[in-house]
C-alpha cells in the first residue's frame, strides 16, 4: 500500500451518496389525487436538508413524489418534465398522466444499473381523471388507489392501508396523510421536517404544508413563506 492509501480512502469516504431516504404517498379520491411527502433529505448520518419539496412539478396537472438517490431524482423529474413541455408545444394538448408515468418507467429501466429512483406520479387529466402510478426501483410501473414508499412508509403502511377506502373526500385523504406523515417522522430517522400535500384537480393543483406539530401550524413566526405554504406554481409559459 502507498503512502498516500489512506488519504485516498478518506477522499473517497467523503462524498457520501446525498439520498431522499424519506416518506411518500399519493391516492385518488372522487374529483381529483392527494399527494404527500415529508421534507428531510439526508446524506448518511447528516440532515443535508430539512425543508426539501419532494412533490415536484412535471406539468400543470401532473406532480410526482421522489424517493431514492436526490441527485437521481431530481434530474429525473427535469429530463421528463422538459420532454412533456416539449410534447405539450407541438401538439397544443395536455399530457396524460399516463405518458408521464410511461417517461418515467422507460428511464427507469433503461439506467436500472445506475439510477436509485422510485417515483410515484399523480395527477388528472381529461381522458381519464385521476390517476396514480407507482414506478418502482428498476422501472415496473403499476396504476394504484393508493400508493406510498420509502424509508419511513414500512412503519405506517397498515395505517394507510386500514384508514384508506376508495373514493374519499379530500379533506377525510388529506387528513390521513398528514397523521401517516407524523407518525412516520416520528418512527423514521430518515424522514422529517414538514408535511408537504398537493391537491390536483380539475381546476388544478392546491399545495399545503403542515407542521409536526399537535395543531400542524408554525410556531414560528414567518417560516410559512420560506417553507412555501399555500404556494402556487404558475403555468410555464411558450
């Protein structure tokens, strides 16, 4: 061994993988899909960040939950959100949520060597209304009522699973989601931060955020803002 192995090896053990180890959700209800995440991102043992939005944008109507590698996803979700936009110019149509999911699972078979990417798509779109597809490590693509992974759903998959039924109301969804997210923050060391929960509907997409508290409201005055709480995305423009 060379002088200069151990520098080697510290320089290698360094540049630990940046990973979404975390809590998604997503389900249908009658007029529309719930999306859910929480927001901590971790990099081995170290929060790398504690406010990250893991229901990212693809396109008016359709929105997907990341798990996995967050390098992996994130440029994922780009690649396939331009592509859509791209598609959406030429033929002046709105994209099917089932063309997203379709994106995503060629790409995530085609890099199964390389990409550490599970994505759940949500969305509505006017052929067949709400939809919700989980694409799982290696690029198997399944339409679910509900669907939900990560670290953190192994210790509230039968919560959701018993407190699931088809066709709810929003609010009796979004209520579920968030007491799924607490508890899987709370038994989950990789997941934390704040619940993030996106609404797409017909008329379009309703972003909240609730705190891991016993009310779900800051208690710190001006966090609402930074943490984009009732945020909305305008359309892309040609």
């Amino acid at each position: 061994m060379s002088n200069s192995s151990w520098l080697d090896l510290d320089f290698i053990n360094s540049f630990t993988p940046v990973e979404c180890g975390t809590t998604i959700m997503a389900a249908e209800f009658d007029g529309g899909v719930v999306l859910g995440a929480d927001s901590r991102t971790t990099a081995g043992g170290h929060v790398a960040n504690r406010i990250t939005d893991k229901v990212t944008r693809i396109t008016d109507n359709v929105y997907c939950c990341r798990s996995g590698s967050a390098a992996d996803t994130q440029e994922l979700s780009e690649v396939v959100s331009n592509l859509m936009w791209h598609r959406e110019m030429h033929t002046g149509e709105k994209t099917l949520v089932r063309d997203v999911a379709a994106e995503f699972r060629d790409k995530c078979y085609n890099g199964r060597k390389y990409l550490y990417a599970g994505i759940i798509v949500g969305g509505w779109d006017d052929l067949h209304g709400a939809q919700v597809y989980n694409i799982s490590l290696g690029g198997m693509m399944m339409r679910e009522q509900l669907s939900y992974g990560g670290s953190g759903s192994i210790y509230i998959s039968g919560m959701l699973r018993d407190g699931h039924r088809p066709n709810m109301e929003k609010e009796e969804l979004v209520l579920l989601f968030r007491s799924a997210l607490k508890q899987a923050i709370h038994h989950d060391s990789f997941s934390g931060g704040v619940s993030r929960i996106a609404i797409i509907t017909k008329e379009g997409i309703e972003r909240r955020v609730y705190y891991n508290t016993s009310t779900g409201k800051a208690q710190a005055t001006g966090t609402d803002v930074l943490l984009g709480c009732g945020e909305t995305k305008k359309p892309r423009k040609s």
